[in-house]
C-alpha cells in the first residue's frame, strides 16, 4: 500500500478490499451506454434504478437536437470562468429562465450542484452567524456551511418542532440564521414541509435556503418543485439546484433577490474559481426547461411509475420508508445483506445502488432505487420478480 | 454550577441521544459508541454534545469533546467539569 494511505485509511481500504474479494463491490462499474430505463453496466444491459435522470431529459431527441447545435456554435467548452469569457447569450437566457420559473430577480448558474450549495451558503453567512440544518440534508449543504465559517446545528429530520425549539434557543446568540433543507431527500423520498418552515422562519427571523436538487421537474403542478407543490413561490428566501436530476445532465443554479445574486457572482469561490458550464449542456438544460411546459406526460407517467413501483414493493413485502417520490429506498437494515442484496439483483439484471454506513447509520441500510419516468411497465414489473426472488432467498421478506 | 447531581447529568444526557437517535432512554448503553452503535455522524454529535452544554451553560473544549466515542465518555466528561 502506497505511503499516501495513512492508518485510518487502510482501515477502510481494508473493507473495500473485502467487498472485491466477496464479489460484492458494485460502486463505479464500467458504462457502455446512454441513461436510459436500462443501461448497459459491466458489459449487459440491466434496468437501471440507479440514475436520477428522473424524467428521462438526457436522451430526449429534442434536447441532444439543442446540444449537437450549441456544439456546432460554441465547441467543446467556452474555455473560462463565468466571471471572465464563460457566460455566453445562452447561459444568460438559462438564468433569466430559472429566475422566471421560481418568481426571483436573478439567476447564477454554477459548475455543479455541490458548488451551487456551497457558493449560495457562502454568499449567505459567515462567521457570527448560524446554520441550522434538517439532520438528513445533502452533503454539499454540510460543506457549504463549514466552507461559509458560520456555526452549525442540526435538528431532526422533518421535525419543524424540534426547529422551533432549536430556533428559540439560539436566536439571541446570532447575527444571521439559516434554516436549510433539501426539498426532497436524497435518501427517504420525502419532503420538507414549506408551509410550517416559511411560518417558522418568519416568527423567529430567519432565512431559508432550500435544495431543489431531487424537486424540480418531480414536484408541484406544473414541476416548478417545492414551492409550486406548496403554492408558495416567496417562501423561500434562496433556493439552489441541480441540473443533474431534472435533466439528467451536470450543472447547478442558484435564485433569489438580484442584489443577493450580484454579490453572490463576486464572492463565491465555488463560482469565480471554476470554468463555466460548456455551452452545449445549458442548451440541452435550457430545451429541458421547455419541455417540462409543452410535454407533461413526462413528469405524469413519472408520478404514475412512482405510485405503481411503491405499491408494488409494499405488497412484496418491502419496508419503503416515508418515501413519496422517485427516490425510493428499499431498507434492509443491514449492510452485510444490502451488499449481497445489491449484487444478487445485479446479476439478475437489475442495476442499483447499496447505501450503507457511513452514508447512513448501519441499522438503516439501504438499496436505493430512483424511478424513471421512461421505465416500462415490463421493466417494473421484471424488478418485482427479482426482488422477490432474493428478497426471499435473503430472509429479508 | 455545584448543585447539579450526577444522576441529573446522566438524565438530562440520555433524553438528549434518546431524541436524537430515536431510541427510548432505557434502551441505550452506557457503552454506545457514537458512531458505530447509535450511527451519528459528525454533525449530530456535535449537536448532542451543543444541547447538553447549553442545558447547562458552559463552553466545552472543542479538542477535548471530539476524543469522546461512547455515551459514558461523556456523561464522566460532563460530571468533570460541572460538579
């Protein structure tokens, strides 16, 4: 072993060491396909739960029309960072899109999702200042504020309650406080309740950020994400997200008053220090964006698979957590059996991700499974069978 | 300081992992590592080790805290310094 690996290192080398000598080590594995229901994985082709492309927007034809266009125009990448030669007219038009769709003054867009948490943090707070963070929140928030130099506190997941006690009890030690949360989280399926959130924030004179990373396109009438779900568009004072989920491509953004966006642009490290999003992809990202307006039928036949794959799982037998969205985790409940579970439906067919300690505690080991408006009914119906057969052979159903 | 008893801290403590992990007071042990047992990350011990100081009103040492690993550790860390 490489003196770069230290001694707490080797320890977790040591168990992925052992997880390749099991044969049940499935991070990683080699790609041969687009995203699509299914994917090609280590040389065959499998039904694929283990994207986020939620709407199926990556191998849309209109939208690969929009990227081989751009391409055409503007080449490989635009060769700088947003502050210098990386905003082009498209990036402008993409911005004054997602500013329109969440009802805000402006618009920044940024490298990736990760850094637009961490620069929207950033922009936000520093030190004196506090953030109080849902105890499920995304990794990038955690960074965010750790980057930001604010202090952090966490309260439990989903628990407005135990907010409003944590809020009382800090508010008076504080310049600044920020409540963040995920819209949906990346791991149960659930959501933030907005409606006693914004309540919350207003009494006590906080600010709230939100991550629309796993909402936008999957939730709300129109697939405008929390606030449109929960009809409040002003709820939020900041709201960032992704492009990695809604359009199954890369690229993040972050919206809120123009003065916040401004200052944002000129003291975000995540966004001054970092080669902008290539041309070709915000195109493809902005086609997107009309496509959640003229063809509904994408996000209706994703809610529909979504009820149909719950239900389906729940008469197996399977425990779904509070899951309502296209996340859905299947819980096993420990991280010996996820990662035989996960390699057992692998060789039948079925593409998927193991979540297990320390991305969740181990008592709440996970398959992680995210349903795709393009899966078929044949293709649900195929992991149902699968997961039957080893969910029994396992002893887990 | 001075007149919290001991059985007051270990009380105070356990209702504070017990919400934070979900678990009622009896089921956990005083032998509960943070991590392994009660699966906290980073994040939440700090946030059990933040409620139980500001229950009772001191600043503990950040380098001192972030050795602790088991609920005992703690509860012998806190009888240290508040009693």
């Amino acid at each position: 072993m490489s003196q770069l690996v230290s001694d707490p290192m080797k320890q977790q080398a040591a168990l992925l060491s052992m997880l390749r000598k099991e044969n049940i080590y499935t991070y990683s594995l080699e790609v041969t396909s687009a995203c699509a229901n299914r994917i090609v994985v280590s040389g065959k082709e499998r039904i694929n739960f283990i994207s986020n492309n939620y709407l199926g927007f990556s191998t849309h034809p209109e939208v690969l029309k929009a990227v081989r266009k751009a391409l055409d125009k503007y080449g490989l990448g635009i060769g700088g960072s947003p502050l210098a030669c990386g905003t082009t007219d498209i990036h402008y038009r993409l911005q004054e899109k997602i500013a329109r769709l969440y009802e805000r003054e402006a618009c920044v867009l940024l490298p990736s999702g990760y850094q637009a948490l961490l620069g929207s943090i950033q922009a936000t707070i520093g030190k004196g200042d506090v953030a109080l963070l849902d105890s499920l929140v995304h990794r990038s928030i955690v960074d965010g504020v750790t980057l930001s130099g604010s202090d952090k506190r966490m309260w439990l997941h989903n628990d407005t309650e135990d907010l409003a006690t944590l809020l009382e009890r800090v508010k008076t030690k504080y310049q600044r406080m920020l409540v963040i949360v995920d819209s949906v989280y990346s791991m149960d399926g659930d959501w933030a309740d907005l409606k006693e959130l914004y309540r919350l924030k207003e009494e006590h004179g906080a600010l709230l950020l939100i991550d629309e990373a796993h909402s936008l396109g999957v939730l709300g009438k129109r697939g405008y994400g929390l606030p449109d779900h929960f009809n409040m568009p002003q709820a939020p004072d900041v709201i960032a997200g992704t492009f990695s989920k809604f359009a199954g491509a890369v690229g993040g953004f972050v919206t809120g008053p123009s003065d916040f966006i401004d200052h944002l642009r000129h003291n975000a490290s995540a966004y001054i220090f970092s080669a902008s999003i290539p041309p070709m992809t915000v195109a493809g990202v902005y086609r997107s964006f009309e496509l959640l307006d003229e063809e509904p039928q994408w996000r209706e036949r994703l809610w529909d698979n979504i009820s149909y794959f719950l239900k389906g799982l729940k008469e197996i037998g399977f425990d779904t957590g509070p899951s309502r969205t296209a996340v859905v985790p299947l819980l096993i409940r420990d991280m010996e059996k996820t990662m035989t579970f996960n390699k057992m439906i692998f060789d039948e067919g079925v593409y998927a991700s193991p979540i297990v300690h320390p991305a969740v505690p181990p008592a709440e080991s996970r398959i992680r499974l995210g349903v795709m408006a393009t899966h078929t009914k044949e293709d649900l119906d195929r992991s149902f069978e699968v997961f039957k057969k080893v969910g029994k052979k396992l002893g887990i159903i | 300081m001075g007149t919290v008893t001991a059985d007051q801290i270990r009380k105070d403590f356990l209702a504070i992992i017990a919400k934070l992990s979900g678990k009622k007071p009896e089921q956990l042990k005083d032998g509960d590592r943070f991590r392994e047992d009660l699966g906290f990350d980073s994040l939440k011990s700090m946030e059990a080790i933040s409620r139980i100081t500001e229950m009772y009103d001191f600043d503990p040492d950040l380098d001192e805290v972030m050795e602790l690993q088991t609920i005992i550790e703690v509860i012998k860390y806190l009888e240290k310094k508040l009693i």
